[in-house]
C-alpha cells in the first residue's frame, strides 16, 4: 500500500504539472489538450473497445520479439561468458550490431517480410536483445570468485556451481537485462507500428492521429502504454525482485 501511495502521488505531481501548462495557453488547446479533455477520449476509446484492441494488438507483438530476445539473449549471454571461444566470435558482431537503430532496419524487413506482424516482431526482437545479452554476459562474468571457490571446496559439481551459484549471483543483472529489454522492446515497436503495422496497434493509432491533429486521442494511447508500463514493473519485474535477489539478501530496497 505504501508503494502504491507514493506512484500516486508522483503520478498526481505529474498530472498537476500538465493541468497547469495546458491551461496558461503556451500551446494551442488542440495540441496540448487538457486533462479532462484527455480524460474523456480514454475512457470513450476504453468503453468502446477501440484502445484495448490495439493495445492487445501491441502487447502481443512486444512480447513475442522479447520472448526471442530473452532466449537467445539468455543462452548466448552466458555461453559467451563461460566459453572464451563463443566470446571471440560473437563479441565482434555485438560490437558491430549493437549501435545499428533498430529502426533502421525497418526499410529492409518491409521489403523482405512486408507489412504486419513478422516485421515488426523482428524490429521489436533486434532491439531487445543487446541488452539482455550484454547484461546476462555481464552478470555471469562478474559472479565473485570466492563463492565458485568455496563452494567447489564443499564438493560442488560443475552443475551444482552453475545453477547454485553462478544462476543466483548473476539474477541481477538477468532482470535488470530483462527489464531494459522490455522498455526497448516498447520503443522499437510504437515506432515500428508507426511505419510497418497495416491498421492496429498504438503506435499506428499515435501516428494516424498525429494527421488528423487528434492530440487527445494521441495522449490516451500514451497513457495506455504508461499504464501497462506500470503494471508490468510492479507485478512482474518487482514481483521477480522480491521473489530472488531482495529474498536473497543480494539487493536491498531504498531506505525511507
């Protein structure tokens, strides 16, 4: 309850800070609209099933490319740390790969797999995985020492120390991984839906607003990703938090 009060309360400040300069006409009412203006477009779209569709639309296509990317991102991130070879040849075309937007490869995947799904899917995976990569081949590299040593000198096997120590002390960095994997993931897929997607999603609906100078219903698509945002940081990220490395003792919350 008291994590929930202080979202609140910071998304309150927020949503004063936009109330206020909505309303001292810096901008144009029809490109900064108000709050209940914003309001009223979000629940209509909620109401008649419009905004949760493209979300759906949306959230599948997240998921499935960060899906790929936490499974390759995973496997390779720790065969890349534990085997110098792997890490030879793969590490170069991270290198290489890695600062390549992901957008820019839109042009290329409309011309190879066309407008929809698969496109933008694979634009979504591409973006994903670099970070879930480096951080699982970080993660894995920077197990201390001491605890593969100690625990080999109590009998553990190459399996025990695997999945007892190095899988343990690695967590970190894996859902830290997974959660930059998750936001990139957002960022490649509005802009992706906003090029490639054929009529649903929320970045088509952002975009296709944007030319009919729709801003309220530009705001509640946002507002729409913001809220799934939330969900996922607190049911899924903070529940995977709680329930590893703060139960662990390898993380602590902040004080206050």
């Amino acid at each position: 309850m008291r994590s929930i009060r202080r979202a609140a309360l910071s998304l309150l400040a927020l949503a004063v800070l936009w109330e206020v300069v909505a309303r001292t006409g810096v901008f144009p009412r029809a490109l900064l609209p108000t709050l209940p203006t914003i309001g009223k477009t979000l629940v209509a779209t909620l109401g008649d099933g419009t905004l949760p569709r493209h979300a759906l639309y949306t959230l599948y296509r997240v998921l499935s490319g960060l899906a790929l990317a936490v499974a390759l991102g995973l496997s390779l991130g720790i065969l890349m740390a534990r085997f110098r070879p792997v890490e030879r040849f793969f590490m170069p075309l991270v290198s290489v790969l890695m600062p390549i937007p992901s957008l820019a490869w839109v042009p290329l995947f409309i011309l190879w797999f066309g407008l929809g799904n698969i496109t933008t899917i694979l634009v979504v995976f591409y973006a994903a995985t670099f970070p879930m990569l480096l951080n699982v081949y970080t993660g894995v590299r920077s197990v201390n020492p001491l605890w593969l040593r100690a625990a080999g000198a109590m009998g553990a096997n190459g399996r025990a120390l695997f999945w007892k120590v190095i899988v343990p002390g690695a967590s970190p960095f894996v859902i830290t991984g997974v959660r930059q994997a998750f936001l990139r993931s957002w960022i490649a897929v509005v802009g992706a839906e906003m090029i490639a997607a054929s009529d649903w999603g929320l970045g088509w609906v952002i975009f296709d607003a944007k030319e009919f100078l729709n801003t309220d219903v530009m705001m509640a698509s946002l507002v729409m990703i913001g809220a799934i945002g939330l969900a996922f940081e607190r049911l899924v990220f903070g529940s995977m938090e709680r329930a590893t490395v703060v139960r662990w003792g390898m993380m602590r919350a902040a004080k206050g």
